[in-house]
C-alpha cells in the first residue's frame, strides 16, 4: 500500500471525484480581478469555465479585440496562477445581458 502525506490524499480525493474543476471555477469567480488585473475585471462579466474552456463575457469592443489578440498569454497566465492546466481555450462574447453581480455565474455553472 502506497503512502500518501495529507495534501496528496486531499488532491488524489479532488481529482477522483471530479472537484478539482469546480473548485477552480469557484476560486476564479473569487479571484478574478486578482488574476486578470481591475481594469479587465470591471469590464467582464459572465465568465464561465466548462470542460477547460473560459467563456468570457464584455460589451466593449476594444477590450474584446485585445483579449482576442492575448488570447494565449493570458490562457499562460491563468494557468500559472493556479499552477495546474486550468484552461485550455477562451471564447469571448459580447452579449449584452449584464448580470446584477459580476462574475456570478461562475458560482452557480462552474
């Protein structure tokens, strides 16, 4: 029988239950203006993580076409700050239908 310290047992736990995906889009709701600076964060909302894809949502153009453009930075970006593949492609949309409270949705469909 192998041995595991408390952290790997926690980890192997996460990953057979599948939580390590929820649990991520929960801590990038929470943290989300910490992972992609104020001025992005002010300007998205809708963000949703399925299957490794980050769907996020703005309504101004210019910061659409840069996130487009940045696409693979910030997808390193993310990555790096949770240390594990988190995603692997981001959508950009622009629906207009704003949420009451910003970044949401990553709470209730992470």
């Amino acid at each position: 029988m192998a041995e595991y310290n408390i952290g790997d047992a926690v980890d192997r736990l996460f990953e057979g239950m599948h939580w390590n995906a929820r649990m991520y889009s929960i801590r990038m709701a929470k943290e989300w203006q910490q992972i992609v600076g104020s001025t992005i964060a002010k300007y998205t909302y809708n963000i949703s993580l399925c299957n490794q894809v980050l769907t996020i949502t703005t309504d101004v153009a210019a910061l659409k076409h840069e996130l487009r453009a940045g696409k693979e930075h910030l997808i390193k970006n993310i990555n790096d700050y949770f240390k594990n593949k988190v995603v692997t492609d981001i959508v950009i949309t622009d629906i207009a239908v704003k949420p009451k409270e910003p970044h949401s949705n990553l709470l209730r469909n992470g």
